[in-house]
C-alpha cells in the first residue's frame, strides 16, 4: 500500500515525463531550422549560433508549460529565437565590429576562380548577410523559412505593414548586392542584351 508522499510524487512524476514527451514531439523537430536561421542571422554560425540554440531551447522548456497545444510550434520557437537573438545582439555588437574586420580578410580569395555561370549559395549567403539585420531577418523568415507575412509579424513583434515594408526593402537590397556579382559573371550583361534587341 501506497503512503500519501507516494500519491503526490506519482502524478507529478508522470505530468513531468508527459511534458517532456510532448516537448520533444512538438519542438525538437524544428531544432535544424532555428539553427540554421540563427546560423544566418548571426552571419555565419560557429559557436555563437549554438549558444543561441542553446538558449532558445533552454527558455522553450522552462515555458513550455505557457505553449498552447495545438498552435504552430515553430513559430512559438521562432519568437523566442529572435528574442534571444536581441539580447545576444546587444551583448556581442561591440566585440562584433572588431572581428568584421578580421572575417572579412580571412573569407577574401587570394586568387580569382573560373567564372561560373550562375550565382552560388555562398554567394547568396554573403549577399544575405551584408543586408542590416531588420531586413535580413524579415527575408529570412518569409523567403527561406516561408512564414506567412502575419507569422513573421508576430514573430517579430511588429505590424504586418512593417514586415511587408522591410521585406520589400530587404528583397530589394539583396538584389542590388547580388546584381554585382551577376554582372561580374556576364550574367546580367546577357539579359541586358536581350531587352534591347
């Protein structure tokens, strides 16, 4: 026969291993995406985006009793993602700004490569990562992960107008960055030609 100590630690015990299921149902199968974003965001990765996740998922289960079933998990982890990443921007944003420069000599080819005849993905990352933040991470959530424009608002905590804007701003940014590298390959000379034939 069970004493009363035994009948209070037994539904604790077993709502505890309830939540942890569901959290490793509901969360953990978007872990590769909130690294990847935070990745990117932080321009690059490294440790610094495995600290964030870190964080992310850290703040995730200690509220995770305030996430309601049944809404979209990865934007609930998303929201939480771009708060940390403010508190990270604040805290690293001095000791940042003394490494660009460092990065950008080390990421600089000593030697020119073939042309290639389409833009790669690291050229893509690059362009990403030279658009300011507000713009790169709209572009981010509504281009590469696909969120809604009114998911990615209140992820950001911002009016949808706001979003639209920035993505329009950012799109626009990113293209003119990687109107460069077209034309260094002879990519947008060729399209140029065409209109005006």
């Amino acid at each position: 026969m069970m004493n009363l100590e035994e009948l209070r630690l037994e539904p604790m015990l077993f709502s505890k291993k309830r939540r942890t299921d569901e959290f490793e149902a509901f969360a953990l199968p978007h872990l590769n995406d909130i690294y990847r974003t935070a990745a990117r965001l932080l321009g690059g990765g490294g440790t610094g985006a495995d600290d964030v996740v870190q964080d992310v998922y850290l703040q995730a289960w200690k509220s995770f009793d305030q996430f309601e079933l049944g809404t979209n998990c990865r934007a609930w982890l998303y929201k939480i993602l771009f708060h940390t990443m403010h508190h990270y921007r604040r805290k690293w944003l001095n000791v940042r700004m003394v490494n660009e420069g460092e990065q950008i000599l080390q990421h600089t080819p000593a030697g020119s490569p073939p042309i290639p005849e389409h833009i790669t993905d690291a050229e893509m990352l690059a362009a990403l990562e030279q658009i300011p933040q507000d713009f790169r991470a709209v572009v981010l959530l509504v281009d590469v992960e696909e969120f809604s424009y009114k998911e990615a608002a209140r992820i950001l905590n911002a009016p949808i107008g706001t979003v639209m804007s920035r993505l329009s701003r950012g799109r626009r940014l990113l293209r003119e960055r990687l109107a460069g590298v077209a034309q260094s390959y002879g990519i947008s000379g060729m399209q140029q030609e065409g209109k005006s034939a």
